[in-house]
C-alpha cells in the first residue's frame, strides 16, 4: 500500500492532469479535485490556487480516488464483453 500514498508535488500534478485524489485530514476525508484545486470535506468546499494547495497540504499524504479509476470503464466494450450472459 506505500505505493498508494503520493506527497503534495506529485498530488499537484496529478490533479492538473483530471485525477481524484482524497486525503485525511482532522479525522475527515477530504476530495481534492482538478482546475482549480477544489477541497471538499463533505461540510465546505473551496477553490484555491496550486500555490496555496502547496503551501497548506505541503505535509499531507494524498491517495487517488479509486471510484475515478472505476468511472472510466468503457460502457461499449463493458457491454460486448458480457453480452455472452445475454
């Protein structure tokens, strides 16, 4: 699972790439989405600039969200393969 666990930097540019990424924080799952990172934790959300994504998360482990990873399935070939069923 260390493998999983990505610093800010790289959480920096994974987010400007389109990726999910969440982080615990205070007890509270926090979503970090792409654009203008925008920080969920299911109570407030806000937009804040990469810079200051650096300088507050700087110390913070972040984890790609794996429902993303789930959501870019493609639905034509998800379709054909289990059309056998049918």
């Amino acid at each position: 699972m260390e493998e999983n666990r990505i610093g800010s930097k790289k959480a920096l540019s994974l987010l400007k790439a389109g990726y999910k990424l969440f982080s615990v924080i205070d007890g509270k799952e926090n979503l970090f989405l792409n654009g203008k990172v925008f920080v969920s934790d299911g109570n407030r959300e806000a937009r804040i600039s990469p810079y200051s994504f650096l300088e507050i998360y700087e110390k913070n482990v972040f984890t790609i969200d794996h429902d993303e990873e789930e959501d870019t399935v493609d639905k034509k070939k998800d379709d054909e393969y289990y059309s056998w069923r049918q």
